[in-house]
C-alpha cells in the first residue's frame, strides 16, 4: 500500500498490484493494475472512498492502523464490484460506528454481495451532499459506468472528482501522478476499450454532468490520478464519440496458410488505396490490443476458415468478444477459405447484433485463393475504399 497526499486533508491509499496478469479472469493486465481507495480528513468528520480489492484487504488496515486513522465516520461505496467494495466487511469490522454511504441500487449489491446488514447504510440520492465539516462531498449518480449502480463523488472545496472505474486504467506505477502522456494515453484507451465502451451511450450523457464541474483533479479507482483532467476528458470525448477513423481491423485465424494468403492480399491492396490496416492472428493475439484498435476503426473484416461447418472457435470468440464490445464500426465483411462447405458467413452474421454494420460482400474460397478469389479481395478493397470515401475518410 503506499499512501499519499493529493490534496490537504485528502489522500490516495493505493494498493499496488505489479504482477497481476488478469482481471476478471478475461482481462490482459501487461501492465498490472492497482486498487485506489481515499481518505478525507474533514475538520470534523473522516471520510474512506472505496476500499480495495480483498486480495490486498490486510495491507489496506494495516496502513490505516499504521497511520492512525483512528476512526472513520463514513465509507463511501462508489461501485459494488468487489474490486472497489471487497474489503468493507474488514474495514466495518475495524471501525464500528462507521456508516457505508451510498445509493440504493449499490446498498442492495452489497447487502447481496457481502452480506451485510442493513442498518450500516446511509442512502443518498443524485446531486445529495454530505458535510465533514470543512469539506463537502457531492454524489452524482452515474448509472451503467460500467454497472447499473455506479456513482461519483465530487469533493467541493478541492475540486476532486472521485471517477470510480470512469477514466481509469490498469497501469500499476509508483507515481501519484503519471506525467508520460503517451503511456498514460494508451493504457487509458486499453482501458476504456475493454470495460468503457459497450456503455459509450451512457458515457455520453454523464460527460454532461461532468463537463459542468470544476475540476481540478480527477482521482480514479484503477491507475494513477489525473493532474490535468483536461488531457483524460479530451480523450473520452474522442473515444465515445460517433466518428471513426480510416482504419481497416482484421481478427484472423488460419489453419493451413490459405486464410493467411487472402489476409495478406487484401491487407496489400487496402494499404495501396491509403488505408490503414490492422490484422491480429487471434492464436496468439492480446485481446486488449484487439479491443483497442475497435475504439476508432471504421471498418473490421473477420477471416477464419471453416471447422466442419462453421467458423474457426477462436473467431468465434473474436467475433463474440467485438460484439459484445460495441464499437463504433460502420462496416465489415467476412472473407476466408472452405474445404468442402459450410455457414461460416450465417453464424458470424448472426453474432452481430449489437455492432449491426452494413455488411459488405464477403469473400469465400474452395482450398487455396485463385485468380478468381484475389479479384473478390480486390473488389472487397474497393467498396471499403468506396464506404470510406462515402462517410469522408479517403477524399472523394
């Protein structure tokens, strides 16, 4: 645990996980991850934001203990997901009389959760405030980032934005505050693109709420503190926001090279009309980085041979995994080879449901790809070119 002050009378407890490898038993950490909780000394009431994941419960009281935190009037539970609230029974168990501040929908997942009783809880309601004396705390109610309970808390007097799982990262660093804007960038966007964006919609209407705050500083839950709140709020606006880029995404398998051959050739041929491709073997793939070129990419086409009569399992999964992402994607289409038969193009058609692309005509091949199958990949370049050109990403 390493505790620091973010502003007076405010700081971050922050538990870092340097060798975490994956989150949720889905997501790739290359980077770890940490579990920020924060307490705030009022003049005449102390205030613990979240807690940390149980893993890292012992180190949490510990610190407490160790730098006398003598009592806690109030825990504040911004989100019930364990990795936010799995150490509030310990942290209720060491301070007593403290009460668990929160909303009701994220009162009732913690009861269900954790198992605790009723009478803990104060319940609040959108915009509710609650005084430490000299310091306020605003709640705002943020519903589906990234569940249907999940709210922020604002700390007036120092114009800090406690943002929850909303602008963080799994970035595990021994610095309060990351300066490389570069690395800051990317793990945010790896991030958002993995938990963020299938609420993109949702994002869109609480970065109202925000936008009409004064922020200072905006303190996450994953990942290290914003000191130039302006940097993160620029990228998400980007990020969620209905335009895309000149970019192809490609997620791939090949078996026996001939999937692998049509790939190349239309990656070649997408390249000579001046878009920017993307291609992913999803045998050995970071499904983060997958995720990520989704966020802005205009275009995705799926290339898998056919197992017995469907798609290969690990297009499946890329498939199932984008739709479920719900990126902004305009179009896609589907190419790659056969060795008999099959419905490979009706089972990922019907996998997109909730991207709903405009699908353009896929390429299909007996065994290995002809002169007849390259002339498809090079009509496939040219309506991308076209579609491109259409919504104004390639001059017409």
């Amino acid at each position: 645990m390493v505790f620091r002050t973010v502003t007076p009378g405010c700081y971050s407890i922050a538990a870092l996980d340097f060798d975490r490898r994956l989150f949720d038993a889905l997501i790739p950490l290359p980077d770890g991850t940490s579990y920020n909780a924060y307490l705030i000394r009022g003049s005449q009431k102390t205030a613990l934001i979240d807690t940390v994941d149980p893993s890292k419960e012992l180190e949490l009281v510990s610190d407490l203990v160790r730098l006398g935190v003598d009592s806690i009037d109030y825990v504040i539970i911004n989100h019930a997901e364990q990795d936010h609230s799995g150490s509030l029974p310990m942290v209720l168990e060491l301070f007593p009389s403290s009460k668990v501040v929160t909303n009701e929908k994220c009162k009732d997942l913690l009861i269900h959760h954790l198992d605790l009783e009723e009478d803990r809880f104060i319940t609040i309601k959108d915009r509710e405030t609650l005084s430490l004396g000299n310091k306020t705390l605003e709640f705002i109610i943020a519903p589906w980032v990234h569940w249907p309970e999940t709210m922020l808390t604002y700390l007036r007097e120092d114009r800090v934005l406690f943002s929850c799982d909303l602008f963080g990262m799994h970035y595990a660093t021994s610095d309060l505050f990351l300066k490389d804007e570069k690395t800051l960038y990317t793990a945010a966007k790896r991030y958002y693109a993995e938990i963020m964006m299938p609420f993109r919609a949702s994002i869109k209407g609480h970065m109202e709420k925000i936008g009409a705050l004064d922020i200072e500083i905006i303190a996450p839950s994953h990942g290290p503190v914003h000191n130039n709140p302006g940097f993160i709020l620029n990228a998400y606006n980007e990020w969620i926001s209905d335009s895309v880029k000149n970019e192809v995404v490609i997620p791939y398998v090949s078996m026996h090279g001939s999937t692998r051959k049509m790939v190349d050739h239309l990656t070649i041929a997408l390249i000579e009309r001046g878009i920017a491709v993307k291609p992913f073997d999803m045998t050995v793939a970071d499904t983060g980085n997958l995720a990520m070129s989704l966020v802005d990419a205009a275009t995705v086409v799926i290339a898998t041979p056919t197992v017995l009569f469907g798609p290969h399992p690990q297009i499946v999964y890329a498939t199932y995994l984008a739709n479920m992402l719900h990126p902004k994607v305009k179009f896609a289409s589907i190419i790659g080879s056969y060795g008999w038969g099959g419905k490979t193009t009706d089972v990922l058609k019907a996998m997109m449901t909730h991207i709903k692309p405009e699908l353009l005509e896929p390429v299909l091949v007996q065994g290995l790809p002809r002169e007849a199958s390259t002339r498809g990949l090079d009509r496939l370049a040219d309506d991308i070119a076209r579609k491109h050109k259409e919504i104004g990403l390639l001059p017409p």
